[in-house]
C-alpha cells in the first residue's frame, strides 16, 4: 500500500488505533436481553458504521497495532468510564449489579487494558504514544442537521493536540476542499472517553490523543465517496506528520 510506505516512513514510531463502537455483536449470554431490542442494534445506537474500516486503514498505513471491539455499544460503552451514566444502554441496567460486574470483566477491562498496555508500550519504546481513536457520528441527531464530514477530536489544553488537528485540518482541506472538517465537533474531544483517560494518566508530551469522527453519511452513501473519504483522511494525515 503506496500510502502506508509514505505515512511510516514520514514520522517517528509510536503509533496505536483504537475502535471503540467497532460492530453490533450480542454475546450469547446476553443475546435474549437484546431480542426486543434488534432494531437499535442496527442504528447508530448500536455502533459507529464504517469506524472499524476506517480503523482498520489507518493501522495499516501507520505499521500501527489496533485494539478494536465488534461488541455492541449497548452492552457496555467501551468509551466511557465505569460510573458514567450511559456506560450501559438500559436494558442493561436494570439488570442485577453481577450480571453487570460479569460484563465489565469479561468485555470492558480487558478492551481497557489492551488499549493502555499498548499505549504505554508505544511510550516505553518510542518516548511517545500518539494514539488515534476511530469514530463515527449520525448525520442527524434529535432533530438536528451534523454540519460536518469529519470532526478531529483533542483536548485544547494539550498543544501536540492542538497543533496536531489544526494541521491535520489544514491538509485535510487542501487535499479534498470539499470536506467541511471541524475542530472539536460534533463532541468536545476533553469529554469523557478513552483518550481522557489516558490523559490522566500520561503527560501531554508523552502521549497525544485524537479521536477521528466520520460522519456516517459518507459510510451509507458507500461506493466511491467513501472510498475517497478514507483515502483523504490517510494521505492528508501523512502529509501532517511529515510536516
């Protein structure tokens, strides 16, 4: 792949993917809970659409390791912390608090771990981590038109952040001046999430954390838009890093 020789051989190491939100996947145990509820499995509410090939591209071209879930979101938000109120979809919470504990041990801590241990790792290794957390959001939302094609996520307070999607925007928009990119949106990348987490953890100049947002638009359209959108995302991220 033409692009992933280019983006390796442009920067330092040190590189992690992440896909949170990645597939809609029911465990068995869980599977007869879920059956009034399999319509939303296939919304947005179940998944990010598109998210984990994107994920998937980006590891590639970047020689990245990639720590990814096909479980769905309504099982356990992979992004948010434990205590956060939307860390389960309902039908989950009203469950016993076992069945609970049984789900975050068997499929929130250990997406949690991999994801820190290879972050951490990166540090170990490369004096940084800078890890990319791929997403996708719903082109409408309670009524309410998404006014972008791809958010790039940061914590303002973090400059290697900030410097890192503003350029990233730059040639994001020169590559494919069509694309409406936008800073922080449709979320403030400081909420809650992994990356947050990680910033707790790290200092700024060890580890950037930026979480990718497609809008899911793009995915449903398929074909060659998307094609292209990826391919505008990679080659516009190796052009940052090279700079």
């Amino acid at each position: 792949m033409a692009v992933a020789k280019q983006v390796a051989d442009c920067t330092n190491q040190g590189f992690v993917v992440t896909c949170e939100h990645g597939g809609n996947l029911i465990p068995i145990p869980y599977q007869d809970v879920f059956r009034p509820y399999q319509a939303q499995l296939e919304t947005h509410r179940g998944f990010d659409f598109g998210a984990l090939l994107m994920a998937q591209e980006l590891a590639t071209a970047l020689f990245a390791p990639l720590v990814a879930s096909t479980v769905s979101r309504l099982l356990v938000d992979l992004n948010r912390s434990v205590g956060h109120p939307r860390l389960y979809a309902e039908v989950i919470r009203n469950l016993p608090i076992e069945a609970r504990q049984d789900i975050l041990r068997w499929h929130y801590q250990p997406y949690r771990e991999q994801a820190e241990r290879l972050v951490k790792q990166a540090v170990a290794h490369h004096g940084r981590a800078i890890h990319f957390s791929s997403h996708s959001f719903t082109p409408e939302l309670n009524g309410k038109i998404r006014n972008a094609d791809i958010g790039l996520l940061y914590d303002p307070a973090r400059p290697g952040e900030a410097d890192l999607c503003e350029r990233w925007q730059f040639a994001l928009k020169r590559s494919a001046p069509d694309l409406k990119v936008r800073r922080n949106y449709p979320y403030l990348g400081k909420g809650d999430g992994l990356t947050s987490s990680f910033r707790q953890q790290m200092p700024p100049e060890t580890y950037l954390g930026i979480e990718l947002e497609i809008n899911q638009k793009h995915v449903i359209r398929a074909g060659q838009d998307w094609t292209n959108l990826r391919k505008a995302v990679i080659e516009s991220l190796g052009q940052t890093l090279a700079s």
